[in-house]
C-alpha cells in the first residue's frame, strides 16, 4: 500500500469516507513559516460538501484540527497532523450492496486487492471525502509558494460537454468563486447547472474538466528523467478519485500539429528570455521553462447513479441489478477545483524545496 507523495514536502492521507475522520500528515514543511489558518479553512469550505444546489446533500463542518507541528502560530519543522471529524456519515445504505459492486466504482478491484477488509462503506479509501485531507496539505504548500511569488489556480473548464471561453487570468481570480460550478464564464456557468440538474433529476451524472495554471515559478525546476514535474503532477493527480486524463499545454492536439506551429518560439520580454507561446505547457524535458505551468485534468462522471444498473451478487455468484442509494455528488468537478490546485500545489513545493528555492526554516532563526 502506498498513502504517501512527496520526497522533501511529503504528504500521507489518512482516513475514509465514513470512518472517524479524514486528514494528512505534512512531513518535511519548513520551519517558521507563519500558519494562516483563515487561507486553510476558507481552501476547505470550497471543496465542503453540501455547500450549494448542484452538490451532495452530505453535510460536513471540515473545521480542521493541527494536532502537531506548529507553535506560537508558526510551523516547528515536525509532521503537521491535520484532520476534520466525519459527522454527517449515512453507512445505512452500503451493508445492503456489500455484495453488489457499485459499476464504475472500485468496490470488487479493492475486495480483491484487500481480501474484503477493506471498508466499504462509501468508497473506504477510494472515496472522494479523502481529498479533505489532500486540501490541507495543499492548503499549506500554497502558502509555502507564496514565499517565493508562485500562485496555484484552477476553474472548472468544462462539465457535460459545455466549454468555458478560454478566461484571462485575471477573470478567474475575479469570477471562479463567485459561480457555484467554479466557472469563470458567467454564461457557461449558467447552461453547466442546468446540466447537472437535469442528469440529477434523469437519476444520472455528469462529468467534466478542470484547467490549472501555476503562475512565478522559475525555469529549472524539476527532477528528470523519472521525477519530472509533468510525472509527478500527473502522479498526483490521479490520486484524485474520477480523474481519467490529465494533459499539459496543447496536450493532444500537438499530435496533430507540425514542429513549426507546436514549438513556443524564444524572444526577450522586459530583459527575460521568455516564450511567444506555451504550446509546452510550461514544461519541457521535465523541467520548468518559466513560462506558466498550464494542465487539465478531466473526470468521469459521478458512479453513484440512482439509475438501475447491471453487476453482479458476489455472494450468490450470479448476476443481479443495483440502483445506488445515498447522498452523492451528480458532478463532483465544481468540489474538485480546489483539490486539483491543492496536489499541484504538494508536487510544485516539493520540488521547489529540493531545488533549493523555498528553506528550510524561512524569516530570521529567533
């Protein structure tokens, strides 16, 4: 088993989705770097379940609790522990398919990977509530980046077939929040909701995608040829449960291009070597190019569908039908927004840390 990331910044999640809690452990954060624990809970109220129409009716506080690693407000250099109780679990609907793997969900790959001790209930581990635990530490590595002038931001780019225009950076800081799908396009956002409550009320789900930039971070950064910043972010976000792709820059449309349309041409801009274009994604030979770092990752839509569905009773060993009760997202995308900037994040602070770019104790030593 493997619930740790990270070389230097590393991160273990704790927890399951109707277990007593869900957190992480940040190993490796430096010393003296003062906590704003306002910027932690305002990151976990926007992935919190329950917080608007178009997500699931579970409702959870996610107040969090450091348990370690920070005194008199600043960071010790000890593991951070960081968790937030479950208090609104509903395990009455899961003991009834204990024997009927959910389609589309990792019930029967974990029975058999862990011999049926595995929890169920929910999902265990392979359940979206983990990410709680992934913005936390995401939550601190933001403000590790914010040292040295590197932001991480992200907004949902599309969700049911309908595309956001491609917005300004300054559009996504102004608009993502205030839409409840995480989409700075005002009018996309609109025909989003309307998708996902007509899949809500058809008893379906929708899917969709979320656009990350990760804006000042320097050329150089990254640990060729197996630890590459594409890898290791790729690595982390198929951590994320539902997520199916992820693709840097032009991603597959380079495929289909020539060499002198893909490569991003070098000029000088206000006395730096910089790029016409960033077809890279801010990326090349695993390294950063100083350029921002530009990638998407889609997710499938939602497997908990109260649609009757094929399986199989395991018990009986024949074949039987399921129709998913519960409280479940019908897109789960707008509550990903925050999770995809949280694990780009923990993979960019740890390499800057072993770069050398962020201390490792940060002000003056008292």
């Amino acid at each position: 088993m493997s619930n740790s990331i990270g070389t230097t910044f590393r991160v273990t999640s704790i927890g399951e989705s109707h277990g007593r809690c869900v957190g992480a452990v940040v190993d490796g954060c430096p010393a003296g770097l003062k906590l704003d624990v306002d910027a932690l809970a305002r990151e976990m109220a926007r992935r919190r379940p329950g917080a608007s129409r178009v997500t699931t009716s579970r409702s959870e506080d996610d107040a969090v609790e450091v348990l370690s690693g920070v005194h008199e407000g600043h960071t010790t250099g000890a593991p951070l522990l960081m968790l937030t109780w479950n208090r609104d679990q509903d395990s009455s609907k899961y003991d009834g398919v204990r024997d009927r793997p959910r389609p589309g969900h990792a019930d029967y790959a974990a029975r058999v990977r862990y011999g049926g001790f595995n929890d169920h209930r929910g999902g265990g581990r392979a359940s979206g509530r983990i990410t709680a635990g992934f913005v936390m530490a995401g939550a601190i590595a933001k403000q590790l980046l914010a040292t040295m002038g590197v932001e991480v931001i992200a907004y949902t780019r599309a969700i049911g077939g309908v595309e956001a225009h491609l917005p300004t950076v300054e559009e996504i800081k102004a608009n993502t929040n205030a839409s409840i799908v995480g989409c700075p396009d005002a009018s996309a956002s609109a025909e989003m909701i309307r998708i996902i409550e007509e899949a809500k009320k058809d008893g379906d789900s929708v899917g969709g995608e979320v656009e990350c930039i990760a804006l000042g971070l320097p050329a150089g950064v990254g640990q060729p040829v197996f630890d590459t910043i594409e890898g290791d972010i790729a690595k982390a976000l198929f951590a994320v449960p539902a997520v199916k792709a992820v693709e840097f820059g032009a991603g597959r449309r380079l495929a289909s291009m020539r060499g002198s349309e893909a490569n991003d041409t070098y000029t000088i801009r206000d006395g730096r070597v910089s790029t016409a274009s960033n077809n890279s994604g801010g990326v090349l030979g695993g390294v950063t190019t100083g350029a921002p770092i530009v990638l998407r990752a889609a997710f499938k839509p939602t497997p908990s569908i109260s649609k009757t569905q094929r399986t199989v009773d395991l018990a009986a060993g024949a074949e039987a039908e399921i129709s998913v009760e519960g409280r479940h997202d019908p897109c789960i995308v707008p509550r990903a927004v925050p999770v995809v900037e949280a694990m780009v994040a923990v993979v960019l602070a740890d390499h800057a840390i072993r770069r050398g770019l962020i201390p490792q104790v940060l002000g003056e030593s008292r």
